[in-house]
C-alpha cells in the first residue's frame, strides 16, 4: 500500500493512500476519489501531493496568481488576461484553477484542458474584465448566453473574488504532436485521480451549491440574482453582460448600500425636519392633524433636532461618495455614456442589503417555555442587562398558551423586547426552529426555561461570545454547557486548554456540545436546515438534536466550539423542568433517547443500533487539527488529545479507545 496523505473532502480532512495497483485513492468510504482535494501538506520529502499528468507529477509551465486585494482588480487583470489568452492561443495543454482565502491552504478547484483547435478564454471563468471583447458573438450562444455561455460560471468566479478568495492559474504544455483524443484521455485520467469540487455535479449546480462554499467560509452566491441573470437570457447580449457586470461588480454592490443608506437617511431629514414646527407649537385641533403629528413621550426637540443633523452630515458623506464612485466607473470606461446615477439606481436596487435595515438587533435570544411563571422575571430582567451591553431581542415560544396573557403583557412593558409566540405543547424541536424563523438577530442564543440565573450576573459573557463569532467566519455554533471531541473516554476536554489569539478568549472547537445556552450563526442555522423536527413527534423532547446538529454543521462544512463563558445557578426552590420529573423523565430520556439515539446513529454513525462509526472518528480527527492549527495551545506538555498533538495526518486510536468506532455495519439498505 502507498503512503498516508491527508486531504480535503468537502472542507474536512481526511487520510487517503494511493494503491499501488490501481493508481486510485483509498479513503474513508472506500475506494473512489475524493470530492475536494487540498494542494497542501507535503509528503514524507517536502513536495506537495499534486496530480500526476502522463506518469510525471504536476509540473506546471507558468502561473498567474490574481489577488482580491487588488486596488485595480479589472484594470490590472484584463491585461494580464488577454496577454495569456495570446500567448496560449492554439497550445495543447492542461490547466489547473485554484483558489485560496487569507486563511487556507491553496484549493484545487477545476481542471480542464485545451487541444489548441480553439483559444481558451481564461478571462471567462474568471470575472468580468473587458467583457465585450471577451464575449463570443451571438452566433456562437449556446443554451445559457452569458460572456462565456455560462453565466452562472462567470458568477461564481466573480463571487469567488468579491467574497475575499484568491485565485491562481497555472498550466502546463503537452507535445505539440499530440492528437485531441490523447488531451482528453490525459484530461479524464488525471480527473479520475483528482475529482475536484468545480467538476464533480451537473454543470452550474455545484455553483450554487451552500455546502461547497461554506466549506470555503464564505457565503454561497444569491440564488435570485443568479436566477435573473437567467431569466434576462432571452434579452440581448448588452443586457447580460450588464446585468452580469452590476450584479457583481463591487463598485456598483458599494453604490447599491450608498443608495440605500441615502434614501434612509433622507426620509429621516424631510420627516424630522416637518415634525419640528410642529413641536413648538400648541397641539393642533384638528383630530387628524394632532394624531399624525403625535410624537413618543419619550422624544424632545433636543432629539429631532440631533436626528435631522446627524442624517444631514451622513446625506453630505454619502453624496460625496456616490460622485467618487460614479466618477472612477465613467473615467475606467465602465459605463456608458449616457448612463444617468438613476440609472444605476434602478439596475442595482433589485437587491437590499438588510444588514443596512435600521434598528437590527445583533442577538436574538430564543427560550423554549413550558409552565415555569416562578422563572419568567428572572429571564426578562437578566436579558435585558445584555440588551445594554449587546443589541438584542428575546422570543419566546410560549408552549403553555394559558399563560398568555402575562407574556402579552410582557411585551407591553418592554416596548417590543419580548416576543411571544404562542404554541401548543410541540417542543423544542419545532419551538426552535420556529423562533429562528421569526429572529431578526445575527446570532441566535438558545435558552431552556431552567437557564434563567446564569453568572456572571453583569452578562459580560455575550460580547465575548459576539466577538468570537465576528472572529471566525465559519463558526456556527458555539456551546457553553457540555463538550465531546469524540465518542468515549480518552480525551481531556476542556476550552482552557487552548485561546483564540485573535480574541484572547479562551475557546476549542469541539465535535459536539449540548443544549443549552448554545449560540449559533442564524445563516448557518438555517443553511443546514434548523433542527431535525423529524426525530421526534410534536411535544416530544428533542434529545440528540444538540449533537445531530453539530455533527451537520463540521459535515455540511462549518465548525463547532465551546467556550465556558457562562455558568448556571440551579434555584433549590424551583420545581425541576418537565424533562426532568419522575413521571416525565422517562418519555425523554429513556423512550426519546432510544429513537433519538438511532437517528443519530443511522445518519452519523455505522447504520441505526449501531452507534458510532468511522466517519466520527474522522471528524475527531478534523477537530482535532482544528485546535492545533487555528488556536494557541495551553495545556504545556500534556496533551490533552487520545490521536496525539502532531497536527498532521490521523494517527490511530488504542484498541481501547478504537472499539468506539467498531460497532457492526448496518447500512439503510444494500445497494
């Protein structure tokens, strides 16, 4: 058998050997290749594994890396672009894209060939830059018209670089002499041994693909823009293209907020500025007139007056911006002539940024309630210390509607901090992912009605965990209760043991945490989908969904942690949760458990009763590297980890600590 070699499947690490017989990779799941292979780390003698073309290692000829920090992205670009399309034109030869952000490895993204009998257009996968003289002539459309028939191509790579990746070209010559069939069978032979993420699904839907991208940390291209570029195909090729360029262009991205901020800030000016008169003067007689004049008590003309003047200095900034940012588009030849900025008001406005909506709040706390009005103070006064600290909103899925009327007026006497949604008996599962729905926040905190005296008191916890999130791109959720690395003992688990140099906070990831609190990402929450609501009927308890969830979000591409932040204070005179009595308990933690256990187990694990398998130990292994290469280390020279502290490879566990993987295999069916 061949050596070891860690790689990257769908954004995860794995080990795979090459078998000496076959050329073909063993991994995982058994032979096959994998779905997205890293260029990084070396082998035993410090070359890269790369793709080997006739028998001979990747050996690339030249290379053209493209930086998304470039200040003159098309102008630089285009250049460097048709200059390569010039000089490979005609050439047999294979090329490799790859791409990378500012904290990974260099990607391998697409493979293709070119068998000189027409020139490849390296300006067509890679963004709009000189479109007109890039695109082909009506005549040469295909089924999807777009700078190079496929405009969701263009999209992604162009997405790609405003998303902060990336890129870099490199190709490599083959024999002049070769025939076309011996090109593509080079081509399909080396994509046999490398199947890589561009080239594995129907053409255009890996484009769009929420697992590929956020396995990159980045956020997926809009479906509806993308949809409209469709939708514009039957339009002429100005249109496309221009459409295409706006939607992607960063400038015109950049003026789409500035009009949005500026018709925002506008309306406050003209509406402040008529309400004012209105504020020296006596109450008007007119029933009407007074009530579209009224005012909050709690407003004065000291605060209108502050309002007109900060949204009139914001109106002169922006304005300032919108002329400098029209201004370089018409001097770099980007826009027509007669192209008017309302123009450019309408074509870009088809998309609002909400994260631009007035009066987000940052955090949205969820509770699941069920009969426990002794706590329900606690909880409002206790969160409403963090909405001082952190913008915050706290809903609450009332699954006891007779208590209605008290959240109701709750929800009067804080003004709209507390949101109730009332249900009837369905539990956590659905409760969640309800609340989710209705949360406006970026953060979603989950809360269970016994977590209403959490320490510190001061809730200085949030912003820590705020922080962290802003910090890592790719976390979704972050637990403060229970952690695991893995399944069984081994592992000493604790978030001392490492910090986040970024933050200072002390912070690990983890294969799996429970609720609750937990935290997590609202767009990756509902990325994956929410919680699995089918793992158990409505008003059932929802027992391994903590863990379900977290194992979806590392498969799906993003990463869990945990941070002890946060602690909770059991009040001796309250009456147990309802999980948690004599009659109760059983149904969820015995009955639940059982089926929830399974589900968990027949989707993670070696099949339904089975438990754990190898994919488990394989994302130990992932969380595992994750700590060592993206944390500093605490724990000195004892190694908390049972797979060791080399941050390579996936060494193998003790027999002991092995039979955690080894149930039987018990697949869903065989096929």
């Amino acid at each position: 058998m061949g050596r070891w070699r860690t790689v990257r499947i769908q954004g995860r690490a794995f080990s795979v050997r090459r078998r000496p017989a076959s050329g073909r990779w063993s991994h995982w799941g058994g032979e096959g290749p994998p779905i997205l292979a890293e260029s990084a780390p070396a082998d035993d003698d410090g070359v890269p594994e790369r793709p080997t073309v006739n028998g001979q290692p990747w050996a690339p000829d030249g290379s053209l890396e493209i930086r998304h920090d470039d200040p003159d992205w098309y102008g630089t670009v285009a250049p460097q672009l048709q200059e390569l399309d010039s000089r490979l034109r005609g050439k047999k030869l294979l090329y490799l894209v790859e791409g990378s952000t500012s904290w990974r490895h260099w990607t391998m993204l697409y493979f293709g060939a070119q068998w000189g009998r027409t020139a490849f257009r390296f300006g067509d996968y890679l963004g709009p830059s000189q479109l007109r003289s890039m695109a082909p002539p009506r005549s040469a459309m295909r089924d999807q018209p777009g700078p190079s028939g496929e405009p969701i191509k263009w999209a992604a790579w162009a997405h790609w670089r405003k998303q902060g990746g990336n890129l870099r070209i490199s190709w490599m010559l083959l024999p002049d002499g070769w025939t076309t069939q011996q090109v593509q069978r080079e081509e399909r032979s080396v994509l046999r041994t490398f199947n890589f993420a561009f080239n594995c699904t129907d053409n255009g839907f890996y484009r769009l693909n929420w697992a590929f991208w956020s396995s990159m940390g980045m956020e997926a291209p809009s479906l509806d823009t993308v949809a409209s570029v469709y939708s514009l195909a039957a339009g002429d090729m100005d249109r496309i293209i221009s459409y295409a360029y706006g939607a992607w262009s960063p400038e015109l991205l950049q003026l789409r907020d500035l009009f949005q901020e500026w018709t925002l800030h506008k309306r406050i000016e003209v509406d402040m500025s008529n309400l004012l008169p209105h504020m020296y003067q006596p109450l008007e007689e007119n029933v009407e007139e007074r009530y579209a004049w009224k005012w909050p008590e709690s407003w004065n003309t000291s605060f209108v007056e502050g309002r007109i003047n900060t949204s009139k200095a914001a109106l002169g900034r922006i304005e300032a911006d919108i002329v400098g940012a029209v201004k370089s588009l018409r001097e770099r030849g980007l826009l027509k002539p007669n192209t008017t900025v309302q123009n450019l008001v309408h074509c870009t406005s088809g998309h609002l940024s909400p994260k631009l909506f007035p009066d987000q709040p940052v955090v949205s706390f969820m509770l699941q309630y069920f009969k426990r009005p002794q706590s329900v103070m606690r909880f409002v006064s206790m969160l409403q210390i963090c909405q001082a600290l952190v913008p915050s909103e706290f809903l609450v899925n009332v699954d006891s509607p007779g208590e209605g009327e008290l959240w109701a007026n709750l929800s009067y006497a804080t003004q709209g901090f507390v949101v109730p949604v009332f249900s009837y008996n369905v539990h956590e599962l659905r409760a969640y992912n309800r609340l989710a729905g209705m949360a406006r926040g970026r953060y979603l905190l989950f809360l269970q009605d016994d977590d209403d005296q959490m320490t510190p008191e001061d809730c200085s916890w949030l912003p820590k965990l705020v922080a962290q999130f802003d910090a890592m791109p790719r976390l979704a959720l972050v637990g403060m209760n229970h952690l695991q690395w893995g399944h069984g003992p081994g592992n000493d688990a604790a978030a001392h043991h490492f910090m986040d140099p970024r933050t200072g906070n002390n912070f690990c990831f983890a294969l799996l945490v429970d609720f609750a609190p937990v935290m997590a990402r609202r767009s990756a929450f509902k990325a994956v989908g929410g919680l699995d609501e089918g793992m158990g009927d409505r008003g059932e308890c929802g027992i391994w969904s903590d863990w379900e969830l977290s194992v979806r979000l590392w498969t799906a591409g993003w990463q869990v942690g945990y941070m002890h932040v946060a602690g909770k204070v059991a009040d001796p005179k309250a009456e147990p949760g309802g999980t948690h009595k004599p009659e109760t308990g059983a149904r969820c933690w015995g009955r639940q458990a059982h089926v929830g256990g399974n589900t968990y187990s027949a989707r993670w694990g070696n099949g339904w009763g089975s438990f754990s398998g190898r994919y488990l130990e394989f994302l130990e292994n992932e969380v595992r590297l994750a700590n060592l290469r993206e944390l500093k280390p605490l724990y000195g020279t004892n190694c908390p980890f049972r797979k060791g502290c080399v941050p390579e490879g996936n060494p193998p566990l003790s027999a002991d600590h092995d039979r955690e993987y080894q149930g039987p295999y018990k697949p869903i069916v065989e096929a």
